[in-house]
C-alpha cells in the first residue's frame, strides 16, 4: 500500500518550504521516526522524519526545489497485514503496480527517483546544463532570494552568498540592487512606467522607487499580526524601579570574572521573572482556543523572547525557565541569537511558547504596545532602562526605572489580574534577591 507522506504544518505560520537534503532516496527502506529530509523556510531548518516504515518509491520534490505545506514529500510502501516488504525491491518484483509507478516516477524527471535497488543518490543542490553540455550545480540560494532575483533578472553566478555555506539571502540580491542602482521591472530606460497585461500596480511606480513583494517570513508575520490584531486586548503601562538590579548584575558579572559562565545581560532576569510570575497568575500563562472558547492551562512556563534578526522577527523559547538558573537561561539565549544569525534554529525551540517577552528597550524603545502572540493570551514589552526623577517619602530623586508595558487578552483575563501580575514582576525585579532564591 502506498502512503502519501504530505509537507507537514511546521508551524510558524510558514506555507513553503525548500528542500535542501534528500537524506534518502528511492529504493531505500526507511524506518518510522528516521530523518527523510531537510527543509529551510524563511525562518528555519528543519529536519523532517518518515512518519511510517517502509520502502520510499517516489519523492515529491527535488533538492532545491519549493514545496508546498499539504503537497506529498514523498510515497512510501508500507507494510500491511497480507504484505511483507523484506528488502528494498522485493516488493517491486512481479508486481506489475509497482513497476508502473517506479517508470511513471521516472518519466517525471524528479531528482533520486530511479529503481528500486540502483545506486542513484539525491542530488544536494540544484543542477544546469552549460553550452558545452557539462552539468554545473546552482547557486543555493533561500526562497525569498530566488524569487527577488527572478524579479529583478539578476543571475546568480554574480553574487557572492553571505548565509551559512555561501548560501545566497535576500539581503545579497538587494545589495547587488543597490550596487547596479535597479529599479522594478516595468520601468523603461528613460524612467518612464510601462504597463501592460498582467501588470501590478507596483509596475506603476514612480522613477527610483522600488516595488517589493513580501517575503515568506514577512508574509508569516504580517498573517500572525493580523491574527493578532482581531484579539479584543488591552494595555497597562507601569514602571519598576530597577536600581538593584543594575547593581546585582553587575555584582554578579564582577564574580564570574574569568570563569567559564556568561555574562549576563538584563533578558535573563525578565525571563526568570516572567517564569516566576505566571506561575502564581496562570491565567496567563495558557492558550486560547477562540473556535471553540476554550482556555488550555499549561503547566510549563515556556517564556519566548521576540528576536530581531537579518531575515526579520523571530521568537525563540525558553522552556521552564522558572526551574533554569539566571546562567541556563543567559547560555540558552546567546545560542538562540547565535542559531538564529546562521539561520539554524531548529522549528522545535519556536514552538510550545506560553508567554512572550517583547525587549524593544535594547534598541531604545520606551513605552509601546506588542501583539498577542496567538494561540498566547499575554506579552510583556520592556522598555529601555534609564534614569528619571521619582518620588520617594515626598522627596523627588532620580531612580534607575524599567517602563513596562502588559498587553493581555481582556477575553480571558480581567484588568484587576492583570495588575496583580505586573505588580508580581515588578517586585521581583525590584527586588531581584528573590529571583535567586
């Protein structure tokens, strides 16, 4: 019997996905839980594994090529009551269905499909055939890459990739735009729009200005802040007096010294703060399911924290961060950063996020308003810390303060939790002896 093993959802929002590695080919048995492939999107690497045991007899897609979430990855032969499979061509031999779909799969062209039992292994990139007939590998390039050079009619061969193994990203193709001084296609030599059929408005633009379609990660993030944007939530605004907690973490830099611990920057302490603190207020530290009206609790305190990087908005997680040291989570967190600048972070350290951190305060941000992460129902935006003047006893002093900013799903939760929430956080990192404890 023949199962077609479909592109799962890898979450994220993310509807396509480029295969990179073929880690079988066609004829190969594979078991249940085994690597089939590798897949990058806009955000991540994954690696997919065969949901069955079986003998693989056709694979969906070529390396390099785009896949579509729901289009078949690849066909295995399973076994069923009244069939065995012993090796990797016994259930081709005599049977006539078989051989039909191994010579159908060949007719199509798709890379690694060949008998079962031959040699033939995936190809790991793309190939052209030049004019004197030699095949040459193609440029690895991501998605978003291919697509914007195709736009633009830029070739390859005359960019230099700057991603992990010269892998050729958006921001390459825009640099080379910049460099030749392009504008959109559909613009003549002279500057002046031409339309005709099939025509966008952006083919329309005006002389030196540049349409762009969004990319696939941009797309993710622009449908997730429209699911965003439909949760009736609200806002509370608060600062914390953080005057001992500059002075504990730098205490704390100061003892590690040279020892082989990290130093530590202020996003371990919100973590571990945040972690502490739906633990005592769960209500916010669940989903919403709002098809079918449903709070889900969830026991762990996951705490993601939004991260800027060159392929746009990501939010890697910390799970348990309440049972992690202030040194766990600072080792954690630099990996992320590290795995998300190579573009290696695995979709597993996306998922599972059950409250979210927004420090837009890094980048000099003061107060704002971030978006609900859903299926979340509360995100915390940390301001930038600096002095100000603050009352105390009737006496105005300049204090070191943290602006805070609780955007909370006013469907789930009341503005009275909300606040005994905040007030929660902000007593520990006023207080960050009690973080320690």
């Amino acid at each position: 019997m023949l199962y077609d093993f479909r592109l799962p959802d890898i979450g994220e929002g993310v509807h396509e996905a480029t295969v990179l590695e073929w880690k079988r080919a066609v004829g190969d048995a594979v078991e249940e839980g085994e690597v089939l492939a590798a897949v990058e999107t806009d955000k991540v690497v994954a690696e997919i594994p065969s949901p069955r045991s079986g003998v693989i007899r056709k694979l969906g897609a070529r390396a390099e090529q785009s896949i579509q979430v729901g289009e078949i990855l690849a066909q295995i032969e399973i076994q069923t009551a009244d069939q065995g499979i012993s090796g990797e061509s016994a259930s081709v031999v005599g049977s006539v269905e078989s051989s039909a779909r191994l010579l159908e799969a060949s007719s199509e062209g798709v890379a690694g499909d060949s008998p079962a039992g031959s040699s033939t292994t995936p190809d790991k990139g793309r190939t052209s055939t030049t004019s004197s007939g030699k095949t040459e590998p193609k440029p690895k390039a991501t998605p978003v890459a291919r697509r914007l050079a195709a736009m633009e009619g830029i070739d390859f061969a005359s960019i230099q990739g700057s991603g992990p193994s010269g892998r050729i990203l958006k921001d390459d193709i825009l640099s080379e735009i910049d460099s030749r001084g392009n504008g959109t296609k559909g613009l003549s030599s002279g500057g002046t729009a031409t339309r005709g059929p099939g025509s966008t408005p952006s083919d329309m633009a005006p002389p030196g200005i540049r349409g762009e379609q969004l990319s696939t990660l941009r797309r993710t993030v622009a449908q997730n802040m429209e699911a965003s944007w439909q949760i009736p939530a609200a806002v509370i605004h608060d600062f914390a007096v953080v005057d001992d907690l500059v002075e504990s973490r730098a205490a704390l830099n100061r003892e590690a010294g040279s020892s082989p611990l990290p130093k530590l920057s202020f996003l371990p302490f919100f973590i571990k703060a945040a972690a502490v603190s739906v633990k005592h207020y769960p209500v916010l530290n669940a989903w919403y399911d709002s098809e079918r009206q449903v709070v889900e609790p969830q026991d762990a305190a996951n705490i993601g924290f939004a991260l800027d990087t060159d392929q746009g908005l990501t939010v890697p997680v910390i799970e348990e961060a309440d049972k992690l040291s202030l040194s766990e989570i600072q080792e954690l967190v630099n990996r992320r950063r590290e795995e998300a600048a190579n573009r290696n972070l695995r979709i597993e350290h996306l998922r599972g996020g059950t409250f979210t951190l927004s420090n837009y305060g890094s980048i000099g941000g003061t107060y704002g308003r971030p978006l609900i992460l859903p299926p979340q129902v509360a995100i915390l935006g940390l301001g930038r810390i600096h002095q100000a003047p603050v009352a105390r006893e009737g006496r105005l002093e300049v204090a070191t303060i943290l602006p805070l900013s609780l955007v909370f799903d006013h469907r789930v939760c009341d503005g009275s939790y909300a606040v005994k929430f905040l007030n929660h956080f902000i007593e520990l990192v006023s207080k960050p002896i009690r973080i320690l404890r």
